[in-house]
C-alpha cells in the first residue's frame, strides 16, 4: 500500500511539488498525467526515495520512507525515464550488477533474473551487449532490472518514451502481467491514451498540483458533456451552428471545416433532434459518429490549456 | 558488502570494457615515458649521449688554430665540424648547429704577442643558438681551455713561438720606459723559452711533456653519481615512468570526475539513489574503484619498465607500495573533488585539465624539481604530485629506505583528506528533474 501525504518541494523560488498526495494499493495502476514539467518525476523521486521532499511524507505499507538506506525502499522499484543501463555492458552484467545493489546473490539473483528476462521476453539477449538493444528492447530490459528485488511498489516514469508501437504494446503487456501479481503501479505519462488503456485512477497534475484525481469514468463526469457528435456536411458553405444550440440536450456545438462537432448531455435524446434540424433546415451530410471526450478534453477543461501544448 | 563489492567490480569492467581507457592509461604513458626517459639520459652507460654540435670557421690557418679546432674536436661533448662564415650563419639561424667559433686571420700571431708582450688580445667571435644559451657557457669554458694549450704549445715548440719571442726581445730592448733590472729578467726569460723551443724543434718527439705540450689546465674533475649504491648508475627511465604515470593517472582521476558528473544526469544515477544504499558506499566504491585502477595501472608502468628499461625499486619496496597506494587514494579522491565542485560537463573538463596540467608541471613529472628556480621548488611542495614524485623518485632510483617513503605518503594522506572533504561537503545529491 502506498500512501503519499502532502507531498512539497521547492527549488528556489520554484515550486515543483506543491502539495501532492495520492493512494494506491495492490493490483492497482495509477496514472499520474500532467504536461512536461507538471512536477510528475520529482514526484515519483521523493516516492523513490531519492531525496527527501521539503515537506510531507510517503508511507509504504504505513511505514514512513526516511533516509537513503532505509530497508523499506526494498519495497519499491524504480523504472526511471532516462534508460538506466550500462550499454558497454550485456544485458546479463547490468541484470547481476543491478541486482546486487540489493544485496541479491547466489541462487536467488539467477532465479530473479531468469524471471524478470522470462517476463520482458529477453532471455535469448541475456549475453548480448545492451548496447546492440534497440531502443524497445532496452526500454523492456530497464524494465525488467527494477523488479529483480521483487519491489511491491513500482513506479514508471514515461517507461514508453520513444519506443515504436510493437514494443510499447509489449510493455503494456508486461504492466498488465505485473498487475495481475498483485503489483501496486504509479506510472507517469503525458500520452493520454496510454494512461486511459492501463490505469485504473488517474491523477492530473499541473504547476505541481493535483487537479484532478479519479477513475476515467469519473473524470469524464466532470465534463460538461459526456459525448460529442461528429457530423461531417455535404455543402458547409454558409453554415450557421447557432442553430443547434437551442436544441435539447445540446451543450456546445462548431464548426470546423466540413465538420460540426456538436457537444451532447445525452447522446440518445440528442442525437434523433439534430438530425432531424438538420434536414429540416436543408443541411445534407455524409458521415454521423459519436466520440467520448477523451483526457485530452479533460485536461483542457481543467486547466484551460491542451495537454500537448501545456 | 554484496553492493559494494558490485559497485567496484562494474566500475573496473567498464574499465577494462573501454579499450581507449585502457590505451590512454597504460600505453600512451609507456611510450612517453619511453622518450623521455631515453632523451633525459636513459641508462648510463646503455646510451650514446648526444654531442653539442659545433661549427670552425678557420680563417687563420694557422698551428694555434688547427691546434684550437683539433682540442675541441677531441672533447666528447662536442661535435666539431669546419664551416665558413655564410654557412655556420645560416646552420645556427636553423638551429641545425649549437654554436660556431670564428678563429680571425692573424690569431695565432697576435696570441703570442700577447701572450709574451701584453699585446692587443685577438677575439675569437661565438656564433650562437640563443635558445641555448647555457650549451654557450660549456662551449667558452672548452675553447678557453682549447686556446690556452695550443697557444702555449706553439710558443714553446713551434716557429711561430720562436719568432714572437724574437720579436718580444726586441721589442724589450727598445722600450726606454722599463728600468734596466726588470728588462734584463725578461730578456733572460725569453731568452730561455727562445732556447728551450729551439731544443724542442730538434727533439720532436720528446716534446709531448711540460710546456712543449701546451700548459694545459692544472688539474682534473672524477665525477661520481651519487645513487642508491655504488656501481649503480642512474637510470633516467626510474623519473620518466613516475612522471608519466602520475600524469596519466591523474588524467583518470579526472575521466571518473567526468563520468561521475555524467552518471548524475543519468538514470542509472536514479537507480543507485533508488536503492538502499548510503552515500558514503556510492561516493566510498567510486573512489575505491579509481584507485585499484591507479594503482594498477602504476604497477603495470613500473613492471614493464623494469623489464623493459632495468628500472629497480632500489630502495623500501614497502615504501613504494605505499607512495603508490597514497597517490592512488589522493587520485581518486581528487577525481571525487571535480565531480562535486563541477557545473558542467564541458566547463568542468577544461577547468580539471588546466588544474591537472598545473599539477603535473609544479610536481616536477615533465622536468624534475631540481631545474625549477629555489623559489618555485618551495612553492611546489603544496602540490601533492611533487610529493609523488619525490617519494616515487626516492624509492627507485635514490634508493631510500622506508622513512624517506613516509614524509610523501602523509602528505599525498593528506591531501586525499583534503580533496575528499570538500567532495563529500560540496557533492550535489539532489537534481532537478
């Protein structure tokens, strides 16, 4: 169980973290989504145990995390965003190296490595040099070197950064695996999607701050829709979405291009009387779908500002 | 234990890993120790010491200067060969030649005059290389020794002797200004000479003692090099691999400061503070690691040199252990020093070579401390290689005992304290993400 309790550090007159907390107990993934520099990996530092916060305090398993060699960091894995390996090295030597930095030896570090190389599929690589890995491989192997210890707590800061899709699937296969052993994992991300395909709860973080801290279906109550339709016309020259706002159940509607996006409370009571207005007035379409509003809309109507661009 | 013993041992196979590493810290400081060693005198003994090259123009032709060019040819510090005045010019602006000696028409004439007289003093003119001005004082001191003995030997046994004394008795005669007595005493005294040359002449080959050989300087030198025993000479390899070594190890000092400053952008850094490790074994094996590299690399030095070049540890073995195995610490401790003090990557290199040239030159690896100025060598003793290569110099070559080793390994001690309190009062342990 992890418990992180007004979490705050400052560097200088920057305030990186500003008062974060959060929970997560076994078999559960937490997202922690913010733009760059939203204070996520200082975060995930002080949980690692890194160096300590200004104030506040992480509690593993109720157990205050204090000072570098504290044996309850043993409890956690760290999988940092920065490919921690030593690429003149094979992957076999940094699995042994890593492994001893917890005092693994003997028997119990060959059975820890076999285990973790069996997990991310690498253990036909074990002898080869890291640095003749591609960049997914080393990405599957940095993952693997944090649960040699067999950590309860891991955290994942951006594991995925640029990996192609093949291997990021094959992480998120791994991820999954790890849950269904009872795993706790806080993983960090700005891509959106990734956090919506493995998180159970997902915090937003911004300025360092949490915003936002809920399931996906609870962030999406927090938007003024619930789901956007999408309709694309035959002739938009002269059109007017003005029109539309006094329809029921219509929250928001524009245009852009061709295309109407039109924001719904409810898309089964919406959905018949927009179309219906839309022939009625002699607007002809071509294609109809429906979207849920994704974090992406989320972040922006939290903040104001778009994830990417944040 | 177990993360320890893992930090050193991944340390010294990224070492050995890294064959440029490997290249820079242990052959390119052979070879320069090599050079060095052979240009600074090598094996006494083993080598062919190199000869000043010295150019004559004889413009005299006379028994004086043939008799100057052949003394000086006979030197064994000189190479003497005959030029003209163009020539030797344009060999010294070159730097092709040391020095040339310009022995003027009539020298041989107006030396004996001189000599017997108190005539005008013919000027033999040095043609020099100013960039060796102190090859020019060894030159003087030779041809003044040159001069004097085949002027002498002329004036006592050749024609052109016999004539200047003629020449001197009659120049006696007249002078109006000398009282009687003393003209007498120098009349007789030619007279003599006068005699004693024309006995020579028809002896020849008698004539090779006393002043029929020349006056020669009244004595001679028997130098002794005071080493670590007698019978054993010096060996200029013994300064050269210390002086190579210390520099090359404190370039690795520097490389694991710069790594270190790496490491701490890196995710690996991430790694090691993630686990349960103190900051005195993450600092501890870093600079354990750096020294058992130092040290073996100073070991490989000094065994290739002994099997090599002869160098013998010919004083404490225990002694020189413990200069290698100070340095070694202060090494890594210094090495520790930059990755705390140091910004950035780029700055912090710069700096530490400027730092590491400094202490290279002042501790006396590239020339040895006795050329400095008195004042520079006491200055140097606040920079630990000095102490070095003191202690390293003692155990080899000087062949010291054991209490000669403890003065520099306190010192090198102490500056590992030094460097390595203000690594562990100056180390960033926190980075911004």
């Amino acid at each position: 169980m992890l418990e992180v309790k007004a979490l705050k550090k400052s560097y200088g007159k920057v305030v990186a973290v500003d008062g974060v907390s959060l929970q997560a107990g076994s078999s559960e993934t937490i997202g922690l989504l913010g733009p760059n520099g939203a204070g996520k990996t200082t975060t995930v530092s002080m949980i690692a145990g890194l160096f300590p916060p200004d104030s506040g305090e992480v509690l593993i398993d109720g157990s205050p995390l204090c000072g570098d060699t504290d044996p309850v960091k043993r409890k956690i894995g760290l999988v940092p965003q920065n490919i921690a390996l030593y690429d003149e090295l094979t992957a076999l030597d940094n699995l042994n190296f890593l492994g001893a930095l917890y005092n693994l030896h003997g028997a119990a570090l060959k059975r820890a490595i076999g285990e973790a190389l069996d997990l991310v599929g690498l253990t036909d690589r074990a002898k080869d040099k890291v640095g003749t890995f591609s960049g997914g491989m080393k990405r599957r192997l940095n993952l693997a070197t944090a649960l040699l210890h067999d950590p309860q707590i891991l955290l994942l800061d951006e594991p995925t950064v640029g990996v192609d899709p093949q291997s990021r699937n094959a992480i998120f296969d791994n991820l999954e695996t790890l849950k269904k052993r009872g795993k706790t994992l806080l993983y960090t991300t700005h891509y959106m999607e990734e956090a919506e395909r493995l998180c159970d709860r997902i915090i937003i973080i911004d300025h360092g701050k949490v915003i936002a801290n809920d399931t996906l279906h609870g962030l999406h109550r927090m938007l003024p829709v619930t789901n956007v339709l999408a309709i694309e016309l035959e002739k938009p020259d002269g059109f007017n979405a003005e029109g539309l706002l006094g329809l029921p159940e219509v929250v928001s509607a524009e245009v852009h291009e061709a295309v109407i996006r039109v924001g719904l409370h409810d898309l089964t009571a919406g959905a018949p009387a927009i179309l219906r207005w839309l022939a009625e007035n002699g607007h002809g379409y071509q294609h109809v779908t429906s979207e849920r509003p994704d974090l992406e809309t989320v972040f922006l109507t939290l903040t104001g500002r778009s994830l990417r661009d944040a | 234990m177990i993360p320890f013993l893992a930090l050193v041992r991944k340390d010294l196979r990224l070492f050995f890993n890294d064959r440029r590493a490997v290249v820079v810290g242990l052959v390119v400081p052979i070879a320069l120790a090599s050079f060095f060693g052979y240009i600074f005198g090598g094996q006494r003994g083993k080598t062919e010491t190199s000869r000043m090259q010295v150019l004559a123009i004889d413009q005299d032709r006379s028994a004086i200067s043939r008799g100057i060019i052949a003394q000086l040819g006979d030197d064994k510090n000189l190479d003497v060969k005959p030029s003209t005045m163009d020539d030797a010019r344009e060999l010294v602006r070159k730097g092709k030649a040391t020095v040339a000696i310009v022995v003027p028409k009539d020298f041989g004439i107006e030396a004996g005059h001189a000599l017997f007289a108190g005539g005008k003093k013919p000027e033999i003119s040095l043609l020099y290389d100013p960039s060796h001005s102190i090859e020019l004082g060894m030159v003087q001191g030779i041809l003044s020794g040159a001069v004097m003995q085949a002027v002498s030997k002329e004036m006592f046994s050749g024609p052109s002797g016999r004539q200047a004394t003629k020449e001197a008795r009659a120049q006696i005669e007249k002078d109006s200004q000398m009282r009687p007595a003393e003209k007498k005493t120098l009349s007789d005294l030619l007279s003599s000479v006068e005699k004693w040359n024309e006995q020579q002449a028809q002896q020849p080959a008698a004539g090779q003692n006393g002043a029929a050989g020349g006056l020669t300087i009244p004595f001679q030198t028997h130098e002794e090099a005071i080493t670590s025993g007698p019978d054993i000479e010096y060996n200029g390899y013994a300064h050269a691999f210390a002086g190579m070594g210390i520099q090359f190890i404190l370039f690795m000092g520097l490389d694991v400061g710069v790594r270190m400053l790496l490491l701490r952008q890196s995710g690996l850094w991430q790694r090691l503070r993630a686990a349960p490790l103190s900051r005195s074994m993450l600092l501890g094996s870093r600079a354990a690691s750096a020294a058992l590299i130092a040290g073996f690399i100073l070991c490989v030095l000094f065994i290739f040199a002994r099997l090599v070049f002869g160098v013998h540890i010919r004083g404490s073995f225990l002694g020189f252990l413990g200069v290698c195995a100070a340095f070694s610490l202060m090494t890594a401790a210094f090495g520790l020093m930059i990755a705390a003090l140091g910004k950035t990557v780029e700055a912090t290199r710069g700096y530490a070579v400027m730092a590491t040239l400094l202490m290279v030159m002042l501790g006396g690896a590239w020339v040895p401390t006795m050329f400095f100025p008195q004042w520079m060598q006491k200055i140097t003793v606040v920079v630990p290689t000095r102490w070095a290569m003191d202690g390293l110099d003692g155990m080899t070559w000087r062949g010291l005992g054991l209490s000669a080793a403890l003065v520099p390994m306190a010192m090198l001690l102490l500056f590992t304290l030094i460097f390595g309190a203000v690594a562990v009062m100056s180390f960033q342990w926190e980075t911004p993400a």
